[in-house]
C-alpha cells in the first residue's frame, strides 16, 4: 500500500492516540509510566514485553507470524542482534541468535513500560548490543486481579488471569506482596500453515519500602508456530517450537533524587527446535535442535555528590550452547565481562541553567575474544523556566563493542541452509548524537540527528544462486534523525514520531545480492498514536505506521511503501465499572508488506474480547 493510496494515509494523518492519565515525562530519560503507544494489547494472542514496541516511534519491530511470535527489533536502523534487553539490574542475553532476545517469558503486567537507551546510556547500561537497549523495571505490585479473554478470525482464542495480593501487615517496616499470572493462546493463523500455540505461566514475590524494592521472579514460556518462509526465501512451510525458562532476583535501593543502586542475578534457558519443512520426518536427532544457557550478575548506580557525581555499571555472564547443527566453531561456552564509570560535573549557571559534563569508559571481555576499552563523553544543558517548563540540551559521542552469536559462529561455512564464520570476530560503533528534549504544559518533545559508524558488523546476506543465508561482515555508516512529539489534553493524547535513516556498506571482497538485515531499514518511518475518551464509557485507541522502505530484491510482496494500522474502540458500561469489552483490529488495510524481506505478511485480524476486573 502507498503513501498516497487515498483513505489509509489520509486517515493515518488525521488520526490522533493514547489517554491523557500518566504522569508528565520526566528529563532526561523521555519516558513515561505509559508507553507510547496506544494498543497495549493484540488481537491475536495475549500481551508480552514486544507488544509495547510494535509501533514504538523509537523501534522497529520486524515481525514473522505475530510480532509475538518472532520479532527482530531494530533502534536507528540497527539490525535485531544491535538492540539488548534488561529488566532492572539484569541484562537478557540470548547467545544463539539475537532472534530470541524477546524470549522474556515475563507478563507486561509486572513491568513497567520500556525505555529505549542510545547513545552514552546504551554504551553504559547495555550489554553485548551496539546502537540500543529496550530497559524495563519491575513493577510494584497492588491488590487486584483481572482476567481477560477473547476470540477471533481464524478460530483465534486467548485468555489471561492475572492476581496480585498485598500483604496487610508489614515486615520489618516492608510490605510483602506476591502476584501470579497465566495465559494461553491458539489459532489456525492468518495465513496457510501459521498457526500457533502459546502458554505462559509466572510467579513473583516483593519485598517492598519507601526506598527499596526486591523481587524474586520465576517464569516459563512455550511458543510453537508455523509461518511460510520464516527464515528462508525458499518457499518453505517451517515451524519454531520454543520453550523459555527465567528465574531472575533483583533489588534497588534509593536515598535520594540522584542517588540509587540496583543489583540483581538471572538464569535463563532457551530451548529452540526449529524445523525448515514441517512436513518432512524427524529421525530419532531433529536436525535444529538448539539449547542454550545463560546466568548472570549485575550491579548499577548512580551517586549524587552535589556539584560532582557518577555512575558506574559492572555485568558477569556465562553461557553454554548445546546443538544438533552449530558444531563447526571453536567454542560452545563463553563468559563475559563489563565494568563502565562514568565520573560527572555539574556547573550552576543563571537562569535556574545547569551544565552537565558526563565523561567515562567501559571495559568489555570475553574469555575467547580480546578485550576492548572504550570512551564516552556528553555535555548536557538542562533547565527549567516557570509554568513547568524544562528543557535539555546535549551533544555526546560513545563507543561500543560485542561480539557474534553462536548462530553466526558455529553454523557451516559451507553447507546448509545457514553458513556461518568461525573467524568473525569483536564489531565495534561509534556513535555521535545531538539532540534536545523539551516538556512544557500539554506537550512533550524530542529530537536528536545522529551519526554511527559500525565496523565488522555481522549481516546475514544472500548471494544469487547459493541456497543458504551467510554471516558476512559489513562496514556501514548510518546517518540518522529522529522527533517524537506528544500532546496530553484530558480527554486524549496525541503522539506523533518521525525516523529519517541514510546507509552505506562496504561488504568487502563477499559477494552480496541482498541483506536480509543490516540494509533492510525505513528511509523514512512516521508513527502516529491517538486514544481518545469519547464519552459514554466508550474509548477509541489507534496506532498507525506509514514507511518508505530501503528497496531489497528479495522482497516479493508489499512493495517499498506501506501504511499499517491498528485500532481498538473499548466499552467500559456504567453500571459494571470492573467490566471492559473490546473490539480490536490489527493490520486495519490488510497491508502485505513484508517487513523482513521475503517473510509473508500477516494478514488482517479481528477480534473481540472482555476484562473482568477485581
């Protein structure tokens, strides 16, 4: 669909989104308790952590099947494998494939909405991911419970039960609460052979005061299903049968408005069977049959000294593969190291004016790669004038390190459907940025250009007359823009985000037909979220995308311009407050786009559900 095919786009670029109910944004992080976007559920199957990105004007969620199935989430034009994840202290790390770092088998209802860390931050709080990091916290957890079900198009049914209880006598001056939730999805998919089955189970335990938070979480996910083409251009119907394990402790403490400290610990296991022709026979050893193991130890902080300050970071991790088909590397298991610091000075200038200069470094090690140092640097001006308004200034510069996935590590080099490469070694980014965030009454605003320089990035790449995808590193340039503007009123939100990305590779002496990643991107990307109260209990939600995409060959369907929506109108009845009925449309033009090339597009879904409240 074009951007100038008539009544989508014309829609998109009158529509408005998100309810007026959170607290304004707070500088500098440009974040709120609400994300920003307007559907915090799907139509097809329940809420998970990606939900929330799915029109994310700071992320692109390139999605197989549901975004919930498989996502590949990019920040400023990075590929999936460049953007990390993190739930309070800890930083989720899957070694296999960055494909699977949104395997969090976490509900939503226990965190809170994501930030998205670039730049210094990124190259501070991050780990093993070069342009951005997708960071949640744990929620504190009130008495209440809600439960959810609903039903679709393609005999699609899903449902959630969700309680949290609030012990009524404190312990030690804490309050210890625990919260519970379980969900099951199942559909025949929009598409022959797309079906899939979902579960999720999770189960946590606070320990709560004024100035700290412990959590002990547990938490089990499986995912099997079915999309055409879903890694591979060959016209083949293949299947993911994926089964995630995460038990994760963490606890913050705070003293003052800059003063904090957070640590926590994590083992997650990925268990991954993915078959290239769901038809074909299984022998007694499936063919991709992955398992990986990850633990890890993080502390963080930040310590206010008056006109000094800084901030520190430090991350140990281990992991260990075991596969049926990634046996060609020199390695299986890996540790890794990170220590960061980041000292800070504050100058007092007229005007309520304070000028910050943050500088710092991060040390980064493996026990099978060379270690890597590198700097950061940023100079922010805030202030504040009267009527609430704040403003913030900065320009900053970071460098950044990680090293490749197993997938791209121990695949053959020169058989199969997925080659890899056993001498790829460290990438490293470069990253220079200025940028201005601004809060004032009703509106809330950010804009930042960027420059980043990635070198020995890890593509995966397609060479004509080869039938197989191969790792091959790329040198590219990515220069960037971006504005995401919000406007809170009562009875409606408004926010609009706008991405403007330029690349260019140098792929060296491989031969390169097309890049399934690294040169699949937007030109141009303009989200544009509304919700609205009309009245009457009646609230209407929206998010919509239109993009102008890089041109690719292996995209078949779509063309290069798309417009794709999705739009909620919910009903809460007066004389039953606890009660919410839905009426939800995903893909509302039925686009077919393919945001990875080659990948089907999934197709319009309609659904229609209830929440019970208690």
């Amino acid at each position: 669909m074009k951007l100038a095919s008539g009544l989508p786009f014309l829609f998109l670029a009158t529509a408005g989104v998100i309810l007026a109910t959170e607290p304004p944004l707070e500088l500098p992080e440009f974040a709120v308790d609400s994300s920003r976007v307007a559907l915090q559920e799907p139509s097809g199957t329940f809420a998970m952590p990606v939900t929330a990105l799915r029109f994310e004007p700071l992320a692109d969620v390139q999605a197989r099947n549901l975004a919930e199935a498989q996502a590949d989430i990019g920040i400023r034009g990075g590929i999936f494998e460049n953007t990390g994840f993190r739930i309070g202290a800890a930083a989720l790390y899957d070694p296999q494939t960055g494909h699977y770092f949104a395997e969090i088998p976490v509900t939503p209802a226990m965190l809170t909405a994501p930030r998205i860390l670039t730049g210094v931050d990124n190259a501070l709080g991050g780990f093993n991911a070069n342009v951005g990091t997708i960071a949640y916290d744990w929620r504190r957890i009130r008495s209440h419970g809600e439960m959810t079900a609903s039903a679709g198009q393609y005999d699609s049914y899903r449902g959630s039960l969700y309680e949290g209880v609030v012990a009524d006598a404190p312990v030690a001056g804490r309050t210890f609460a625990a919260d519970a939730e379980v969900s099951r999805s199942i559909s025949d998919g929009s598409v022959p052979y797309g079906d899939h089955r979902f579960q999720r189970y999770n189960v946590r335990l606070q320990l709560a005061g004024a100035t700290s938070q412990t959590d002990l979480f547990a938490g089990y996910q499986a995912k099997f299903f079915g999309w055409p083409n879903l890694y591979t251009p060959f016209g083949s119907n293949e299947t993911e049968n994926l089964k995630t394990v995460l038990v994760a402790l963490n606890h913050r403490l705070e003293w003052g408005p800059g003063d904090w400290f957070e640590a926590g610990v994590f083992w997650r296991r990925n268990r991954d069977n993915y078959a290239f022709n769901r038809f074909a026979p299984v022998g007694p050893v499936p063919p991709f049959l992955h398992t990986t193991w990850t633990n890890g130890a993080s502390i963080s902080g930040h310590e206010d000294l008056g006109t000094w300050a800084f901030g520190f970071n430090a991350a140990v991790l281990a992991d260990d593969l075991k596969s049926t088909s990634l046996i060609y590397g020199g390695f299986h298991t890996r540790t890794y190291a990170k220590l960061g610091f980041t000292p800070e000075k504050y100058w007092l200038l007229g005007n309520r004016c304070r000028l910050t200069l943050r500088t710092g470094i991060t040390y980064d090690d493996t026990n099978r790669d060379g270690s890597a140092v590198s700097p950061l640097v940023e100079l922010a001006l805030d202030g504040t004038r009267s009527g609430g308004r704040a403003r913030r200034l900065y320009f900053s510069y970071a460098k950044s390190t990680q090293v490749p996935t197993y997938t791209a590590l121990n695949s053959s080099p020169n058989a199969g459907l997925f080659r890899g490469n056993p001498n790829l070694g460290r990438s490293t980014s470069h990253n220079l940025e200025l940028g201005r965030d601004e809060t004032q009454g009703a509106w809330q605003t950010h804009v930042a250009v960027f420059y980043r320089r990635d070198d020995r990035l890890v593509d995966w790449t397609f060479q004509q007359g080869v039938t197989a995808r191969t790792a091959n590193a790329v040198d590219l340039d990515t220069v960037g823009a971006e504005a995401v503007v919000r406007w809170s009123m009562p009875h409606y939100e408004i926010i609009v985000g706008y991405t403007f990305l330029h690349k260019s590779a140098d792929y060296g002496p491989a031969t390169v037909t097309a890049s399934f990643y690294a040169l699949n991107f937007p030109k141009q990307r303009l989200t544009v979220a509304v919700v609205a109260r009309l009245g009457g209990g009646f609230e209407l939600r929206m998010d919509n995308q239109a993009r102008i995409q890089e041109g690719n060959p292996l995209r078949t369907m779509g063309g290069s311009r798309a417009v794709i929506s999705s739009l909620g109108l919910f009903y809460r009845p007066p004389l039953a407050r606890n009660l919410d009925l839905s009426l939800q449309v995903d893909n509302l033009w039925n686009s077919s786009f393919q945001t990875v090339p080659a990948v089907p597009a999934a197709r319009r879904q309609i659904s229609a559900g209830m929440t019970c409240r208690w």
